[in-house]
C-alpha cells in the first residue's frame, strides 16, 4: 500500500533533499532552466511552484517565507523582482518540463525544466520569431532577368 507517499525521496534523507531542493530552485530562478533527471524535476517542480506563488505578494512575511526554503538571499531578490513580475497575471503553472532523453553514462531519463515566461520560442503572446526562408531554385529574380535576351536587347537600345 503506499498510503501517504507523497513525495518521491529521491533515495536521499530528508534533510540532503531539502538542500539539494534549494540549490536546484535556487538555480532555476537564476538561469530560468536547468537540465537535470526527470524524478528532480518533478520533484523541483513541486518546490518551486508555491514559491513563486507567494512571490505574487511581496510582503515581509512572504519573503521570509521563501527565504526559509531558498537559503539564499540573491535568489529571493530575483524571484520577487524579475519573476515576480513575468508570472504576476498567470494563475499558476509556471514551470515547464522537457523530456530529453537519456544519459550516457547510466541511462538515467534527462529532462530540462524551466520557467515559462522566459522562453520566447513557447511563447505564443510573443511576436512570432523572423525566419529567413530561400527556395531551392537558388538565384535571385533579379539575375535571372539580366540574363535573358530581352533585357540584353533592352539594354543596347538604351545605350544608343
């Protein structure tokens, strides 16, 4: 029966997942994307979500609320100045979760986890990103037409 397991211990004790927790939130809220296995970032995304939430509000109580998860000062400033104001409209949901596919070394499932306001590819508010397309037929319009005999008739016409 697994009653009450909530939490996937990730084979660590208690107080190694909570450090190891911090540093990838704190992580997270600096680069906005980490690549990491996938059970961390589930897990991640389960630490991070209600912190962001509390960083809606920036109220003393709410910071010292999350400074007692992070441990980091710096990354507290991040979250209730920069993130803060990205997510400050969106409900919840603010984490995305990207399967990459598997390690070399012991084939362990990798994923990317990220903050989904600080992608611009995702985002479908955003302009969309320019391109530059060229045909396969290569050569401009402009040559081809230099090259036919009407423009060589033409341009002799021109010079007399």
């Amino acid at each position: 029966m697994r009653h009450g397991k909530k939490n996937n211990h990730l084979s660590r004790t208690a107080a190694h997942r909570k450090a190891m927790l911090a540093n990838m939130a704190c992580s997270l809220i600096e680069h906005k994307r980490i690549n990491t296995t996938t059970a961390k970032a589930k897990e991640l995304k389960k630490f991070v979500e209600p912190l962001v939430t509390k960083s809606k509000e920036d109220t003393t109580h709410n910071r010292r609320l999350v400074f007692s998860k992070l441990r980091n000062k710096y990354a507290v400033t991040e979250l209730f100045r920069e993130v803060a104001q990205k997510v400050g409209d969106r409900p919840g949901g603010y984490t995305r979760i990207i399967k990459l596919g598997n390690r070399l070394g012991d084939n362990a499932q990798m994923a990317m986890i990220e903050l989904v306001d600080y992608n611009e590819l995702y985002d479908p508010k955003g302009g969309k990103k320019k391109t530059t397309r060229r045909s396969r037929r290569g050569g401009s319009s402009k040559a081809s037409e230099d090259t036919s005999p009407k423009a060589e008739e033409t341009k002799t016409t021109e010079e007399e």
